[in-house]
C-alpha cells in the first residue's frame, strides 16, 4: 500500500524533495493561498509547528491556485510571501494543483477513496488539512474552517507524536 512517502514535491530551487525525508515524522500537509480569506491560518499553522517541531512534527504547504484563483504568485514572488510576509518556517512547495485533471500525484493520493482504513477526502477549498502518521498514512483531515490551533487538531497531534 502507497503512503506519502512514495511522493516527491517541487521545491522553490525547481529540486524535487522526496516526502521520504519525513519519514517518522507527523505531518500536517496543506493547500494555501496568499489572497484567501483564509490566509490568516498562517500565523496559526506557524504556531502551531513552533509548538510541536522538536517533538516530530513538521507541516508541508502546498500553494495552489484551484480555487477563486486566491494563489495568483508564483516562484520567488510566492515563496518570499510565504517565508518573509507571513513569517513561516515549515517547508513550502512550489505552486501544485490540488484538484481537478492536473492534480499533483501527492494530492491524486490523498483525495482518493479506499475502503481499507485510508482516511481521504478531496480539498474543497484553500487551507484543507491533512493529518499524516509516522508510517506515512492519512489518518484524519480537516476543513478549511478549522483552524490550526483547534484543540482538536492539536489532541491528533498529540496522540500521534506520542505513538511508538
């Protein structure tokens, strides 16, 4: 059975970076958008990987613009957004498609349906979350409307740092 491991993602130098890198590490892997209303989850998913990094966790931000077109930048213009006006430390990929034919494999992966325990659901917007495991394997996912800091996410967090 595939995990997130098997999947590589584009980085803003145009090197590809195999999610193998993380592996037993949980993640939190995220569409984002510079011009969503939703955006403000920034300062939030920052905190929350300030909290958590030194225990394992690491979040990987993937920028699309599949929605509203709220992801107009691209290259240095979106990682300098991402890492110098929103003051983010977790990586952050270059800009994917999270939806729809052009889908990256990664998020082809994560949005399919498997009756064997995989949690899955497509993004229906910007700031979708997905949990991810130490064994790479999506275990819960969250709507654009929960915030990063929600005691819920962080309790999955918790539970699964604290996990073998």
């Amino acid at each position: 059975m595939k995990t997130v491991y098997d999947f590589k993602a584009l980085q803003f130098n145009g090197q590809e970076k195999s999610l193998a890198d993380y592996k037993g590490k949980v993640l939190l892997i995220v569409n984002t958008a510079s011009q969503c209303l939703f955006t403000s989850q920034f300062k939030s998913l920052e905190k929350l990987y300030q909290t958590y990094k030194n225990d394992g966790f690491e979040i990987l931000a993937f920028p699309s613009n599949n929605f509203g077109k709220q992801e107009p930048l691209t290259g240095y213009t979106l990682e300098t957004f991402c890492k110098i006006n929103q003051q983010v430390h977790f990586s952050v990929f270059k800009r994917t498609h999270v939806v729809g034919e052009y889908a990256s494999p990664l998020y082809r992966y994560l949005a399919q349906k498997e009756e064997n325990g995989h949690v899955s659901s497509k993004p229906l917007w910007n700031f979708h979350k997905y949990l991810i495991n130490k064994n790479g394997e999506v275990v819960d996912y969250f709507y654009s409307t929960t915030s990063p800091t929600a005691s819920r996410i962080k309790k999955r967090v918790e539970q699964l740092l604290s996990e073998g």
